[in-house]
C-alpha cells in the first residue's frame, strides 16, 4: 500500500454500514432478548421512571452507560465494542466536536448517539437507520471515527499487525470487527463476524485496487455448485493422498463447503477469499483460515494459496 491513497479512497469510496442482517444474526444466538424500547412511542419506561420522561427521571440514577448497558450487555442486546466512561487524553479532548456532548468530562453512550430521538412521541419506527448516530449517516464508517480521532496519527497505521508478545492487540481487531472475535472460535458457514463493511468495502478502506483485480469477472462472482465442490476436494487434496476424482465425490455426498477460501456473507467471491487479512499465529494452526496467514509486513501478498496457485484452488484448470 503506498503512503495516502488510502486516506483519499476512505473520502471517495461510499461504503456501506454493515446491514441488518449482521444484527439479526447476532440476534439469532441470544435467547433472553430485550424488547426494544426504540422507535416506540409506547416504552418511554424502559429508560425515565415515569412515563413524561424528562433527564432526572432517568433509570440507574441517570447513569447513562449503565442504562444502556442494562440491555445491551451482548445478551440482551448487542453490545458496544467502543470503550465508554473514560475522559478524553488531552490531544483527543482538542478534536471531538463541540456536538459530541460529553458528561461530566467522560464520553458515554450518549457522545455518539442522539437517543433523544426516542424520546418524541413522533419518533420514526425502529430500526431508525444507522445506529442513531451524531451528524447522521457517514459516507464511510471510518469518516465516522475521524469526527475525533486525528487520520493522521493512522495513516501509518497497520491494521495486520494483529500481534504484540504474542498475544492479540484487541484494538486493532475493531477497525475491521465491530467486537473482538474469540480466536479459539471455529469457522462458521457465512458467518458475518461482525465486519464493519460488507465483502470489499472493509478493505477498499485503505487498499485501492482496479475493479479487474486481478482478473476480470471475480469481484462479487458467486462460484457454481461445481466450482465450490472442486474448491473443497482441492482443499482436501493438501491433508488426503486420494485421487482429485475421489475427492470430488466426497465433497459431493458430504456437501462439504470450501473451509480454508471464505466467500462473502452472500456467498461470493470478495478480497479476502484470496488474501488472508489477519497475521500469522493470531488464529491456531489447526483452523483452516490460519493458512496463508502473512507476517506484520507481507511477504506474500497476504495470499491464502501460495502465489502462483492461487488460480487453481478455484479453477480446475
Ligand atoms: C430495555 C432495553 C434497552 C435499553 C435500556 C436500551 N436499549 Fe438500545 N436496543 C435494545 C434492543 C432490543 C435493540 C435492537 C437491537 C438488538 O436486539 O440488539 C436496541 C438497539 C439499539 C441501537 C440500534 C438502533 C438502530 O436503529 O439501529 C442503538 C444505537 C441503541 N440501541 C443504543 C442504545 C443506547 C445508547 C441506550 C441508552 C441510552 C440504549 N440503547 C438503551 C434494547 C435497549
Ligand atoms: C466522540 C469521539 C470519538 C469517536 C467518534 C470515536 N472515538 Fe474512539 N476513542 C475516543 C476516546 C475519547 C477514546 C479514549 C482514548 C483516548 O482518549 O485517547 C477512544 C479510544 C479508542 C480506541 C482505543 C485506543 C486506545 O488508545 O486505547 C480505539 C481502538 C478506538 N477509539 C477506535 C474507534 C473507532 C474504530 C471509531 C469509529 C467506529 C471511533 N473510535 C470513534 C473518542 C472517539
Ligand atoms: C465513540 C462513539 C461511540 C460510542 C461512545 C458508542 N457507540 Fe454505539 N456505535 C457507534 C458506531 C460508529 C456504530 C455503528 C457502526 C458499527 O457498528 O460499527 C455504533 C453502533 C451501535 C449499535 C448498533 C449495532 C448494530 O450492529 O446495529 C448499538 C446497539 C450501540 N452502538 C450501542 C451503544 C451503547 C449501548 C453505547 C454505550 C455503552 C455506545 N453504543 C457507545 C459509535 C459509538
Ligand atoms: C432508550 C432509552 C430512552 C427511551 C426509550 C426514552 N428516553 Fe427520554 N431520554 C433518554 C436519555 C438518555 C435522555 C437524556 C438525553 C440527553 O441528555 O441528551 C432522555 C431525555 C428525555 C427528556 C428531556 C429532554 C431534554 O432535552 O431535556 C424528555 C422530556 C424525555 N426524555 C422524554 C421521553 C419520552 C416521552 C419517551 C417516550 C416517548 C422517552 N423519553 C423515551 C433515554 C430514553
Ligand atoms: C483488516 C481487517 C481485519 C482485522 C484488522 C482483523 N480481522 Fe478478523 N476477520 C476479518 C475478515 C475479513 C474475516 C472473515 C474471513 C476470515 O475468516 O478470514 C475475519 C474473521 C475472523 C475470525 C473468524 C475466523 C474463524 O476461525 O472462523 C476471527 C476469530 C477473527 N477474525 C479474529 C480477529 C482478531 C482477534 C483480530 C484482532 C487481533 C482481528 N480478527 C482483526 C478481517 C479482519
Ligand atoms: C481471485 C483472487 C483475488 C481477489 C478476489 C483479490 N485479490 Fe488481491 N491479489 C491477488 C493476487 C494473485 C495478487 C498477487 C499480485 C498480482 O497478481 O497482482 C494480489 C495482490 C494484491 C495486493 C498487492 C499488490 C498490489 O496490487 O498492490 C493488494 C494490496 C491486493 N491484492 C488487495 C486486494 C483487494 C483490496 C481486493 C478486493 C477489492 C483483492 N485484492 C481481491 C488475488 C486476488
Ligand atoms: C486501516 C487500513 C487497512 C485496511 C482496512 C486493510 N488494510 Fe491491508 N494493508 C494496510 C497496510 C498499512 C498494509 C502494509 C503492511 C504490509 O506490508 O503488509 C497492508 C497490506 C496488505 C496486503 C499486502 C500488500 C502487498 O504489497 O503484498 C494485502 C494483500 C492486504 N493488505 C489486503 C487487505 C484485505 C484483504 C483487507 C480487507 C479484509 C485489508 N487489507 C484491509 C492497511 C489496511
Ligand atoms: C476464490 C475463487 C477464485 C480464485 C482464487 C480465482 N478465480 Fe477465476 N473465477 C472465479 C469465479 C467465481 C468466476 C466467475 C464464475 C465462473 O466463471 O464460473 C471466475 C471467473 C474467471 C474467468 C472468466 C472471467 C469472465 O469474465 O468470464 C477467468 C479467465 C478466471 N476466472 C481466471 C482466473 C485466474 C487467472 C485466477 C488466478 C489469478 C483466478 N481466476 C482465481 C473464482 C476464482
């Protein structure tokens, strides 16, 4: 990646916020789900001791990170990656707008997101649209972050270098996940993982690469039946000394999908089925994403099949 395009890309290229389908996955997994007191009129309670509301009816003594976390402990409801209750290092303190309030000196839940919103009677239903967020809907999820925090201090920012000592730099992880992932944690079939963009546009953040990188015809390409059914006997074919033949009819009477080549929430091609973003030893050996894990520094174009192969871990020939 050369020095500014990637700061350039992050104000030309409209990105997506991750869509609802990302929460409704997380929900999927909770059981004891909260209702959802925003975008009804009807659940002024859930947060004001009285039904008027007003700021001195506010439930937990008008602590307000204890309020929302009430819900959204990533139970209930979904949590919040970003730390709260804290006050601002100085240099950060110069660069938050004045319309991001502040309470008492610390950011708290309500620094970023209006929920006066909720507190009309005329309020607009529930999903509301981007999170509530101050200044509405950025163009880029990042733009969002650089309302405070400087992109200069980024722009030689590293988001592969994912190791310290040998343990995981949490902070790292969020610029690509809304939370941190457990790395014990097995591959699940599209699964989102919580990605702040969909597919190319998390990483079309920083990376500007021609739409016919680096063939024509891949980027959002779905794989046929037969394609994924080769791409999971050719994945197989490391591990097994079997015929490709023999193989392929495993992969057919097992379904088995591909493991080690991810494909977007939908199922298609996208930046990282080829590059692996995260570094070497963050994930276990043992997990199939693991493979083709580069170093701080690329050595190997982040590939998950050595360069030269990487065509035919997709195509037959
Ligand atoms: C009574 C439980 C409850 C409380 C209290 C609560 N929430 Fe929520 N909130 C939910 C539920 C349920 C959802 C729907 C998403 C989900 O299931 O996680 C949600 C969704 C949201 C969303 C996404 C909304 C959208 O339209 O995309 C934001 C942002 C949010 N809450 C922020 C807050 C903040 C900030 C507070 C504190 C002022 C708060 N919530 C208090 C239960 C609650
Ligand atoms: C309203 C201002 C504001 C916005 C917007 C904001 N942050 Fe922060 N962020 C802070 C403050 C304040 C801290 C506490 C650390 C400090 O003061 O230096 C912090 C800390 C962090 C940290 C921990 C770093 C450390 O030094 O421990 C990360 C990572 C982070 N923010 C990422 C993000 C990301 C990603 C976004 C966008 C989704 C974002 N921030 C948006 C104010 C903000
Ligand atoms: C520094 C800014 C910042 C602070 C502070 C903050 N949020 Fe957020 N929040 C965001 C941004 C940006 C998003 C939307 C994008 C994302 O999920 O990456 C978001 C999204 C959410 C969502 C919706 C998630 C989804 O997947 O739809 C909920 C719920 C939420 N926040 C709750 C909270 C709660 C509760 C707190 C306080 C504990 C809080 N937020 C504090 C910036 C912040
Ligand atoms: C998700 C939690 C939540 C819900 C639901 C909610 N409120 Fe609020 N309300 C708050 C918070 C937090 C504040 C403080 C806002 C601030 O300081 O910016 C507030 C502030 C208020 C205020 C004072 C506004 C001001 O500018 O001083 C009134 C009045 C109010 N709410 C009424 C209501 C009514 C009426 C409803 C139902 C239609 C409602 N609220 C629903 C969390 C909520
Ligand atoms: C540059 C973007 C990026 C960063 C930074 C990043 N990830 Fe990821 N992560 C992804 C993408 C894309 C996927 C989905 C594809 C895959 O599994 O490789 C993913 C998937 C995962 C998975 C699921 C893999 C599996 O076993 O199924 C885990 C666990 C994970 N990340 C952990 C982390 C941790 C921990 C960090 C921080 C140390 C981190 N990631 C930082 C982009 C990133
Ligand atoms: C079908 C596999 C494939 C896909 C999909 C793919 N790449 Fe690549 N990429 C490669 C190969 C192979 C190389 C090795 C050098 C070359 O042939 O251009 C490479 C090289 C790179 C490089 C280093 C060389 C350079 O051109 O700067 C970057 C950065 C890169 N890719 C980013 C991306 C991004 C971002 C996306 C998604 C928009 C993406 N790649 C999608 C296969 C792929
Ligand atoms: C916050 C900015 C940022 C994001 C987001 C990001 N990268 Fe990178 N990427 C970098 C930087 C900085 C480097 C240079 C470090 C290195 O040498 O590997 C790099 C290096 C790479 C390389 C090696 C380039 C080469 O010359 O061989 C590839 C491939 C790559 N990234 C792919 C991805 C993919 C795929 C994603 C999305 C999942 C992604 N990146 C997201 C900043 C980013
Ligand atoms: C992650 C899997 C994957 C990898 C790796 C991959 N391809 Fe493809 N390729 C596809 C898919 C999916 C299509 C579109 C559907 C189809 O043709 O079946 C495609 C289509 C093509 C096409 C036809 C394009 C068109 O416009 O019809 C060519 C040529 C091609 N690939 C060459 C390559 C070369 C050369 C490489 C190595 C640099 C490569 N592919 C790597 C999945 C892959």
């Amino acid at each position: 990646m050369s020095r500014l395009p990637w700061l350039v890309a992050v104000l030309w290229l409209a990105v997506l916020w991750p869509g609802p389908t990302q929460a409704a996955e997380g929900k999927a997994k909770r059981k004891d789900i909260a209702q959802n007191p925003h975008g009804d009129s009807g659940l002024c309670s859930s947060c004001h001791t009285s039904a008027a509301g007003g700021r001195e009816t506010l439930r937990f003594g008008g602590n307000v990170s204890r309020l929302c976390q009430s819900c959204h402990d990533g139970r209930r409801a979904i949590r919040e990656a970003h730390v709260v209750d804290v006050i601002p290092s100085p240099m950060l303190a110069r660069q938050i707008p004045g319309d991001f309030p502040l309470a008492g000196g610390t950011l708290t839940c309500l620094t970023c997101h209006d929920i006066a919103q909720n507190c009309r009677a005329d309020q607009p239903p529930a999903p509301s649209g981007p999170a509530l967020l101050r200044g509405g809907r950025p163009r880029d999820p990042l733009l969002f972050c650089f309302r405070c925090h400087a992109p200069e201090s980024y722009r030689p920012f590293n988001p592969h270098d994912q190791l310290e000592a040998g343990k995981p730099k949490t902070d790292t992880c969020l610029w690509c996940h809304a939370d941190v992932p457990p790395v014990g944690s097995q591959p699940r079939e599209s699964a989102s993982y919580e990605l702040r963009a969909p597919g190319a546009a998390l990483c079309r953040n920083c990376h500007v690469v021609a739409q016919s990188h680096p063939v024509a015809g891949h980027m959002s390409a779905a794989p046929s039946a037969d394609m994924l059914q080769y791409m999971s006997a050719y994945e197989m074919k490391a591990k097994m000394r079997l015929p490709l033949a023999q193989l392929l009819e495993i992969a057919r009477a097992a379904k088995r999908m591909p493991r080690s080549i991810p494909l977007d929430a939908d199922g298609r091609v996208t930046c990282y089925s080829c590059h692996n973003p995260h570094e070497k030893d963050l994930l276990p050996e043992g997990n199939p994403r693991a493979v083709g894990a580069d170093s701080k520094q690329a050595t190997n174009h982040r590939l998950r099949i050595p360069q030269g192969s990487v065509c035919v871990a997709c195509h037959q020939k």
